[in-house]
C-alpha cells in the first residue's frame, strides 16, 4: 500500500494557508485530476505532479507592492502566500524584494553595466549573487587603492554608479566618482543609507526621476 498525504497540511509546507489560496490550489489539482474533491489526503506518488502543477499555473507572492508587480508580469496567476519567506519574488527578504525590483528598473531604463563603490566583501558577494546573470557588475572595494585609470574605464562602462557612503569608504577611492564633469556626474548616485535594501532603493528612486 502507498503512503498518502494530508492535502492541506502539503499546500501549508508551500505557503499556501490563506483560505482564497488553499482553495484555489486544491481546484486546480482537482481540474488536474491529482487530488479526488472528495478526499482529504492524496498519495505520495502524486507529489511530484501537483508540485509541478502548482509551479506551472501560480506564482506564490507575499502582499508587497514590489512583488505583487513581479507577479503581474509573471504570466502566472497570482498566490498569495503567508508567510512571505514561500513568496518567489523576494523570499522574505526585503534585500532580495529590493534585488528583484531593482533587476526590473534597470531593464526599464536600458541600464546593463553598475559600478558599486564600497560595501564589505559580504555585500558584495550577496548583491553579484543577485543581481548576476541580469546586471553586469563591478564592486570597488572602498578600502584598496585604486587608481585615476581603474575609475575612468569604470566611469565610460557604466550606465550607473553607486558610491556608497554608509560604508567603509576611503575618501581617496570616492572622489574618483564624485569629482566628475557634471555630464558625467549624472549617472553617479550617493547613498548614505545602510543595507543593501536602502542602496538599492536609493538607486531606484533616482531612477524613476
Ligand atoms: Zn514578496
């Protein structure tokens, strides 16, 4: 005999408590035919297809403004889910909220090429991690020499630059980016705020202007 599942417990493991989602979910795998409408459990062997039924038609996503416009674009329904960590657009982080929201304004405005300066190596391993693949990016360490030469080529390739103040920041290292001609200086933003959701709010913000 096969093992079964209770349904409702298996849609509450992927967020889906909320009682318009749970419903939701629970029709389209009757329509699939996986779960019987009258059956509380289904078998463990229909897991894998109901997973791949629910990826396919919903897209999970927590109230957040910024991820309910991710889920609109999606070609996916959207499903609300509780708690936000199930949620596809930013997990529960609201550095991987402002990550994704950030992805998207960029495209909007035809921006492909960001310089950061500053920020701790963790930063910068988290912020490639999200943004790679979507954004080419290049992190200034704040804290190294780096030369007029070294900024330059960064100030030609890039379509923005961040200089992020609320980090370790050599002065040395900023000026190369905040003492610019002014036709230059348009695509450098200073940010003064701490976290990567605050950088990339800032940046944002300046974009939308
Ligand atoms: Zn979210």
């Amino acid at each position: 005999m096969s093992a079964d599942r209770d349904i409702d417990a298996w849609l509450a493991q992927r967020g889906i408590t909320l009682p318009d989602s749970r419903s939701r979910a629970r029709s389209t795998l009757e329509e699939a035919k996986i779960v019987n409408p009258k059956k509380a459990r289904m078998s463990e062997q229909k897991l894998e297809r109901a997973e791949a039924v629910l990826a396919e038609r919903f897209f999970r996503v927590c109230s957040a403004p910024a991820c309910q416009q991710a889920a609109s674009t999606s070609g996916r329904e959207p499903l609300m889910v509780d708690p936000r960590s199930h949620c596809e657009s930013c997990g529960g982080s609201n550095n991987r909220r402002a990550g994704t929201d950030f992805v998207e304004a960029c495209r909007r405005k035809g921006i492909r090429h960001v310089v950061i300066v500053g920020g701790s190596p963790a930063v910068r391993e988290e912020l490639e991690s999200q943004l790679n693949g979507h954004i080419e990016l290049r992190m200034v360490d704040g804290t190294e020499r780096h030369t007029a030469e070294k900024a330059r080529h960064n100030l030609e390739w890039a379509d923005l630059i961040l200089v992020w103040g609320a980090t370790e920041l050599h002065h040395k290292v900023s000026e190369h980016y905040t003492n610019v001609a002014p036709a230059v200086g348009r695509k450098v933003i200073l940010v003064t705020r701490r976290g990567i959701a605050a950088l990339l709010d800032a940046a944002m913000t300046h974009l939308k202007r």
